[in-house]
C-alpha cells in the first residue's frame, strides 16, 4: 500500500517545485500538491490542506513557506498527522522592531515591483538570493523564474500577507512527536542551517539533513538527495494509523 504524501509548495510555487520528488516517489507514494489560490492566512491555507487532504491521515512535507502551513496544520489537527517534513523553513514569527520592518518593507518594496513589472521581472531580482550562486544563468533558474511568471501580483499580495502575520509556531515543536525531517541546503540564506538546528533540536523525534552546494530551493537543486531523504523518512516506523 502507497504512503499518502502531501506535498506543501513554498511563497509562489505551484506543483513543479515538487515534479522530481513526485517522479522518484512514484513506486511508494500517492503525491498531492495543494493549490493555495488567493488565499491570505497560513491558518486559511492549512484550513484547505485539511478539507482536501485524499486521506484521513497522511504524511505532510512543507517546502518554505508551506513548512509553515505544515506547521498550523500540525497545530490544528496533530492526529492525523503520520510523519512530518520541513523543508528551507522556519517557525518564528515576524520579528519585532527594525528588523520586522525592515522585512516588511522588502516584502512590499518585491510587490510593488511585481505590481508595475511583473511577475518574472520581480523573480529575476528575488529568485538570485534563492539558490546557490552556481545556479544563476543556468536552466533551473529559468525554470523557477518560468513557474513565478505563471502566479500573479495578486497571489503574490495575499501570500505575503500570510507570511507577514505569521503565528509563532516554536511553542509547537516539542509537541510534535511524529517522525520528523527537517532539511535545508548548506549555503539557504533565507532559512539558514543553524535556524534547522534549533527546530530539530525543539522536536523530540526529529532528524536533521543539510544539503552540501545547495541553496533555498532543495527540491530542485538537489532534487536526488531530498527524494532519498523523503524516502528515508517515509520508511521511519509511526504509531499513527
């Protein structure tokens, strides 16, 4: 019998950023991919994953951004969780002060130039801090730049406000007891290792996995090693039926 395999994009994602692990899994797992449309909350979006979930209880692996809706839906419905994954994520809150401004007005300064440029205008500048410098000009960038395009501003708008009001999600982690991942590339600046070292070490039943020349976006850069390492953690024994 195949796993249930839920499968959470990242900020402007869609299906593609997960095709590699799809086709590798495809002996041993039946692969969903939400669609967030334009929803605004991370609660919303984890609202949805579980009002569409194919399966009572499933294994639940979030990219970016979906390791956060991953998260809310752990928070929400922990039992019908089997196992975990969080993937170039992170589970603190918008920081307070300048710092939290200064993450603000990034975000909206990328929303004003995808409102008067474009969607693959914006990308071309925001997608070169998302993978390892090696892979700029190269057909993966073109790639990630090709599934930006397909979004729109307004998608853009409602996801960055999901990402603005994020919940606090660290009181969560030592809660959750299910067999859990937790992967980044060495060289993610946008959720560097060290900020995986400190969820694993939060989480009771939780294995760490840093990927060598890689950077924010694993699932493409090193589509082989994080399809192994899915794998491996799918065969990890659960009590959940």
């Amino acid at each position: 019998m195949k796993h249930s395999l839920i499968l959470l994009p990242g900020l402007m994602c869609d299906q593609s950023v997960w095709a590699p692990q799809i086709q590798a899994l495809i002996g041993i797992a039946d692969c969903t991919v939400p669609d967030y449309g334009h929803l605004n909350s991370l609660s919303a979006m984890a609202e949805q994953v579980l009002a569409t979930a194919p399966t009572e209880t499933f294994n639940l692996v979030g990219h970016s951004m979906g390791g956060r809706v991953a998260l809310e839906v752990m928070r929400l419905a922990p039992l019908r969780l089997q196992r975990l994954a969080l993937l170039d994520t992170g589970a603190h809150p918008l920081a307070s002060g300048a710092a939290g401004a200064r993450e603000r007005t990034a975000r909206l300064t990328l929303l004003a130039q995808a409102q008067s440029q474009g969607m693959r205008a914006m990308g071309s500048q925001r997608a070169r801090a998302m993978v390892h410098p090696d892979r700029r000009s190269t057909p993966l960038f073109e790639h990630i730049l090709d599934m930006l395009e397909r979004s729109s501003p307004a998608q853009f708008e409602a996801q960055i406000n999901a990402l603005l009001t994020r919940p606090d999600a660290t009181p969560l982690l030592p809660a959750i007891t299910c067999p859990t991942l937790v992967l980044c590339g060495e060289q993610d600046s946008w959720s560097p290792p060290e900020q995986h070292q400190a969820m694993c070490d939060a989480l009771p039943n939780a294995q760490l996995r840093v990927l060598p020349h890689c950077g924010h976006m694993s699932t493409l850069e090193q589509a082989d090693a994080v399809s192994d390492a899915i794998d491996a953690w799918l065969a990890r024994p659960t009590t959940l039926k």
